[in-house]
C-alpha cells in the first residue's frame, strides 16, 4: 500500500451574530469545526463550502483564507 506523502484538508469556523460557533461531531475525534480531506487538484476555498454544506447543509460564502497549517509526521 503507497501511502500519501501530503495530505491537504480544510476546515472553517463558522460563527453566528450571537458569538455561537458552529461544530460537527467527529466520531473518532469529538467536536471539531467541520472540514475534511480533499482532493490534491480541489481550490482550498471552493473546497471549504462544499465540505461546509455537506457536513452540516449550511451553505456560506468563504472569504477570505485566513490560514494554513501543517503537521508533519514521519510516515510508516
């Protein structure tokens, strides 16, 4: 099995005029701001709405890209 050598994910914090802040249920991890995987070729932000609506059904317009992060681990 090849595994990946980069894996690129999105997430976004979505939050309301009262200050709440909107948070999925990740079954392994707990709550978390929703986001997944994408594909390598997928534009970041296009990718975070569409990962937005199908975790939740919210439909939001993302702009701008306020960050990037990385975890580097050692693979297997």
């Amino acid at each position: 099995t090849t595994h990946p050598k980069h894996i690129v994910a999105v997430g976004c914090r979505v939050q309301n005029k009262r200050d709440e802040t909107l948070l999925v249920d990740g079954l392994r991890r707990g709550w978390l701001f929703p986001g997944d995987q994408i594909e390598e070729d997928k534009d970041l932000i296009k990718a975070v709405d569409g990962e937005l609506l199908e975790a939740t059904g919210v439909l939001i317009d993302v702009n701008p890209l306020v960050g990037i992060s990385t975890n580097i681990k050692s693979l297997p």
